[in-house]
C-alpha cells in the first residue's frame, strides 16, 4: 500500500522498476497521490508483467483521459484484474472509449469503481453498456459523476 504519499509521476517511473521484479504482484494501492497521467505511462511498462494482479488502486491521482488510454493499452494483460479504482481522475467523456476497452478485456472484473469524475450524454450511455456487459460485476461506485437519471435504464 503506497497510498497518500505524495507520489508524483518521478517517483512513479522509479517505483515501476522497482515493479519490474514483482512478477507476483497482486495488490497495487497507489491511490491519493499524483501520477498523472505520465506516471501511469511509466508504471504501464511493469503493469503488464504483472499477470497476477487482481486489484489496482489509482483513485485520486489526476491521470485524466491520456492516462486511461495508456492504462487501456496494458490491463487486458492482466487477466485476473478483479477490482479496478479509477475514482477522483478527472475523468471525462474523453476517457469512456478507453473504460469500454478495459472493461471488455478485464473479463474478471468484479469491483469497478470510477467515481468523482464527469460523464455525460453520449459518453454515459456507451459507459452504462460498457457496463452492462460486465457479466461478473458484483460492485460498481459512480456517486458524483454528474450522471443523467436515465443512466440506470442505460444498464440494461
């Protein structure tokens, strides 16, 4: 757990070295602190060695939708990925077209949690089906997204 240090998109190339050697790894918490979104490229060339990871924790560090769309091109290697918290990122419409791609590649995902960033219209429709098609889902957090109330019906 590297929560709430502090951590910037420096550090995040550091610690993906660090990562390189952790082919084991099955937790990764960095939540709260502030890669951005190239931190989250720097951590990507680890992530996608890590085959045993399960649950990724990035809530709270400003990736916005460049992050995402790296993050994208590197979790369907991760087979086992279960829980994913992409909440508190600046996420927007932008960002969706790269949620619907993790989301299909991720079949093992159980906890999805984006919330505290912003869709609307088109893009939360195409979330909502992304969404929906996520057979395993047994938890999903959107509180504070600003979505429309049609969203639910969306789902289905």
């Amino acid at each position: 757990d590297l929560s709430n240090n502090r951590l910037c998109s420096k550090e995040a190339a550091t610690l993906s070295g660090l990562l390189r050697h952790c082919k084991a790894l099955a937790r990764l918490d960095l939540s709260g602190n502030d890669i951005k979104a190239d931190g989250a490229r720097s951590l990507c060339s680890a992530l996608g060695e890590c085959e045993n990871l399960t649950d990724l924790n990035l809530r709270g560090n400003h990736i916005r939708a460049e992050g995402v769309e790296i993050l994208a091109g590197v979790l369907g290697g991760c087979p086992g990925l279960s829980r994913l918290n992409l909440g508190l990122n600046l996420l927007n419409g932008e960002a969706v077209g790269s949620l619907e791609r993790i989301m299909r590649e991720c079949t093992a995902l159980t906890d999805i949690r984006f919330c505290y960033n912003d869709f609307t219209g088109e893009p939360a429709k195409r979330l909502a089906r992304a969404l929906g098609e996520c057979r395993r889902l047994c938890r999903l957090e959107l509180p504070l997204c600003d979505l429309e109330p049609e969203f639910c019906s969306w789902l289905a």
